[in-house]
C-alpha cells in the first residue's frame, strides 16, 4: 500500500461531498415564493455585510441582523437572501433578509 491510496480516498470523499451539496442546492427552494435558490456571490455578500455594518438591516420578520452573513442563498431574482449558519441553509421565511 503506497502513501497515496488514503489521499486518493479522501480526494474521493471531497468530490462526492460535492456533488452532494450540488444536488442538495438543486431541490432547495425560496420557502416564500418557490424560487430556486443559488449561493449568494462574493461581491453581493460583501455588499450586504457592508450594509449590515453601517446602517439597520431586518429581516422579513422585522428582527434585525446584528452580524455579518458569512454565506448565504439568495432567490435567483435576488429579492430575498437566506443565511447558511455552519452548513446549513436557514430556509424559514422570517429569517429571510430581503434585498432591496
């Protein structure tokens, strides 16, 4: 057994993971409106956390957002902006940030 063969398996678990979290992404839908949803792009989130500093952001339910989003899913017509809090998308429709 050569020094590669765990690397090789590992590699393995990281592409179906992958593809798993691909997968999962492609049934997820708005809980709102039943839009798809996709990963929020680096440039929009660093825009959204930039409001979040600096002036009052709420959420659908009105509770305002006190922390920077590290990831998020956003409506593929960009209306509303989900958190993903370790891994896991926050899909209820009070937790939804909405973009204006």
């Amino acid at each position: 057994m050569s020094n590669s063969e765990p690397l090789a398996q590992e590699t393995n678990k990281t592409t179906t993971s992958t593809h798993l979290r691909a997968a999962v992404l492609a049934i997820l839908r708005c809980p709102s409106t039943g839009a798809k949803l996709e990963r929020m792009d680096p440039a929009a989130l660093m825009e959204l956390n930039g409001r979040i500093a600096t002036q009052k952001v709420l959420t659908f339910a009105g509770e305002s957002v006190e922390r920077p989003v590290a990831d998020a899913l956003t409506t593929c017509d960009r209306s509303r902006v989900y958190p993903v809090s370790d891994g896991i998308p926050v899909l209820t429709a009070n937790a939804a940030i909405p973009l204006e």
